[in-house]
C-alpha cells in the first residue's frame, strides 16, 4: 500500500519520502516525480498525513448480541440498548447496518431526550473510532432501505437526498432541535473524511465515490443531486456549523483535483464514442491521461435526445471536457514559490510541445462552429475552449522550461 509518510527540503527542492508497504525501505522522489506517478497521494498527503492507517479489521458482531439489542430497541429500551452496543462494540466487531442507522433515529428522535440522543451520538462516534470505515460501508449505498414512517429512513432514495433533506429540516425545524441534526451530519461528514483517509491509494473503492448516484446506464456520472448538496449553503441562509460541515464535502469533492478527475472520468465514459478510432477504444477504461484526452476524447460525442437537445447537450459535454482537462493538469501540477513542478510524463509532455493538444482544440472548435445552437449558447461554449487552450499555453511553457533545464 504506497503513501507518503514525510517530506523534506533540500537545495535539489522537494522531497517526499515514499513508502510501498509499512515495512519496505523508505524511497525519496521528487515533487515531479510524486506527481507524475501519484497525484493523488501527493494531495491527501498535505491533507491528511498526520492519520495513521494501521488501523484493525473489523467485523459484524454475533447474532446472538444483535438480538439482545433488538429486543431492547423494539421496547424503546434505549439506555439499555446503547449500554449493550457500547460494551459489544470492540476494534474486532460493529453493529450491523440496522443498528447503526437506528442510532441515528434516537439522535433525530422528538421522543427521545438529550441525554439519550448525546449518548446514542457518543457510541457512533466510538464505533468510528474502534471500527474505523469498515463499519459505515453499507449505510447508505444500499438502493433500497426497508425503514419505518416517520423515521430519516423513510422514502430513501440515495445518499445525497438523504443529507439534503437534513439540510433542508434546519429551516423547517426549532433552533433547539439544531443541534441534533448537526450531530448526525457531523458523524455523517467524519465518516467520510476517515474512509478517505483509509483509502488514501485506493480513491476508486472510496465511499464518497460510491454514493454518486448512477445515471441511465451502471456508471455512476449522475452528479446532480451532489451538486445540489455541496451548494445548499450558497442558496439558503444557514448556521456557521452547516457552512463548515458543508465546505468539509466541498474539500473531499468538488475542491479534491484528483477525485474530480475520476469523476469526470466516469462521466467522459458514458458518451458517445462512435468516432473514436477503433485501434484507440482499449484506452477507455485506462487511467486519464493527456494520450487518453488526444486518443479518445476529443473524439467522443455526447448522446442527444428529446429531453437532451443536441446544443444543450454539446455545451454540457464540453464544459466536462475541460474541467476534467482542467482537474488533470491540476493535479499533475504543483507551485511553491516561483517553481512550478510539473508531473507530466514525457510522452505527454511531447503531444503539448509538438502542439498536438492545440490541434484538437482546434478541431472542436471548429466543430462547434458548423453546429446549429443559440448564438448566446454558442459563444460560452467556445469560451470554454478558448479557457483550455490558455491552460494549454500555460503547461507549453513550463514543458519548454523543464525540456531546456
């Protein structure tokens, strides 16, 4: 399991000391080098390297607890209950699925008073801490929830619903009932961070990736309920702890250049690729790559329907185009100072400097102008690559500095 495990200064610039497993030898590389071949543990690194991630596995606990717990919820029981979950809750073994989601409905509960909800909050918590990620995997990917009327599980659609309808009860709720809700998207958002953290080299199998709801087909690209979620505190006015909650997400998704590409990746896939070349189509599930933008997407198209006009649909197609193109060269880049590090392999490098990049610029752009679509919505759409044709001039520049050095 490769991760950095610390960095250091030197006159050569950048060193980052690079480990395969817990007990391989110690390998220092450079910045290039670390971003040339693991962006992403370059960017959690600066976020999260102070997490260990030696952490247990952990189990579900034994029918026979489990049942003793379900006894006491089914008769409202609930000191009895959570002293149960407390002291069968080890680093070896967590409550199932069930009890976990029902903890948060003692949490959400008018029923229920603060010091049970504040307990009930205290064991999720300890879960977390003894039984790291492995306990919270399945709480909220499973597509349907058998759940009771008037629980949080209630008409479950998907994840992102399920945290939007907790943002939303903040303005339908009494302030003194705030504090409860926050509690539950607090437990909700360090969950997230923590698998995050465990899964550092292994973005691809991260929770956050799973929760995206999946579009027509089986590939998760339909972002529109996240985006909805991560933006609620820029439509709604809310408390400075919402505000904070949400820019947490904010910085493991929409702020992360590396789980971006990946995302935007997926959603790339899940085109049209009927012009693609068919010598080049055993590229497409190959990692995103500048050969995999020249090679594949910028030949791809996207679908178009009676729900999805053509135009309309161009325009979407390209701004993910470029700021997938964009996240990219993000992630592949770093500034400290005046230095600009740049983690492009050569081969990449190559199709920047010979201009080949710019080439295909240059055919979308004049694809798009034989194409039929609103004047106004046509203009924004070539301001998009004309945006990525000065990113492209940008990295022309430091490929010609780093090529003549």
């Amino acid at each position: 399991m490769a991760y950095i495990s610390e960095s250091e200064c030197s006159e050569a610039g950048i060193l980052y000391v690079l480990r395969t497993s817990s007990t391989a030898e110690e390998t220092s590389v450079t910045a290039e080098e670390i971003l040339k071949k693991h962006p992403e543990l370059l960017e959690l690194y600066e976020n999260l390297n102070n997490f260990s991630t030696n952490l247990p596995q952990s189990r579900t606990m034994p029918n026979g607890y489990q049942s003793l717990i379900d006894n006491c919820l089914e008769e409202n029981h609930y000191d009895a209950a959570l002293d149960l979950l407390e002291s069968c809750q080890s680093q070896h073994y967590h409550p199932p699925e069930q009890h976990i989601r029902r903890l948060m409905d003692i949490i959400a509960s008018d029923q229920v008073d603060d010091d049970i909800a504040s307990r009930a909050y205290k064991v999720l918590q300890h879960i977390l801490q003894t039984s790291s990620n492995e306990a919270f995997q399945y709480i909220w990917t499973s597509e349907r929830i058998d759940a009771d009327e008037g629980t949080l599980w209630e008409n479950y659609v998907n994840f992102w619903k399920f945290i939007e309808n907790r943002f939303t009860s903040l303005i339908k709720v009494n302030k003194d009932k705030h504090e409860r809700i926050i509690m539950i998207l607090d437990h909700i958002v360090n969950v997230i961070e923590i698998d995050i953290k465990v899964k550092k080299d292994q973005l691809n199998s991260s929770l956050l990736l799973q929760l995206i709801p999946k579009s027509y087909g089986r590939i998760r690209t339909n972002i529109k309920d996240p985006i909805n979620v991560l933006l609620f505190p820029f439509r709604e006015e809310v408390s400075i702890e919402i505000a904070r909650l949400s820019q947490r997400l904010l910085k493991q998704t929409i702020l992360s250049n590396t789980f971006k590409c990946m995302l935007l990746d997926l959603a790339l896939r899940d085109t049209d690729l009927s012009l693609v070349p068919r010598q080049n189509r055993n590229m497409v599930n190959s990692p995103l790559s500048l050969v995999k933008f020249v090679n594949i997407y910028f030949d791809s198209k996207p679908y178009s329907n009676k729900n999805n006009p053509i135009a309309m649909a161009l325009w979407r197609h390209i701004f993910i185009l470029c700021s997938a193109f964009q996240s990219y060269i993000n992630s592949k880049t770093m500034r400290v100072g005046h230095k600009v590090f740049c983690g492009l392999d050569d081969e990449e490098r190559k199709l920047i400097i010979d201009k080949v990049i710019i080439q295909r610029v240059n055919e979308l752009m004049k694809r798009l102008e034989d194409q039929k679509m609103n004047s106004e919505l046509k203009k924004n759409t070539k301001f998009l690559l004309e945006i990525m044709n000065i990113d492209i001039e940008r990295i022309y520049g430091w490929c010609l500095e780093n090529s003549s050095g």
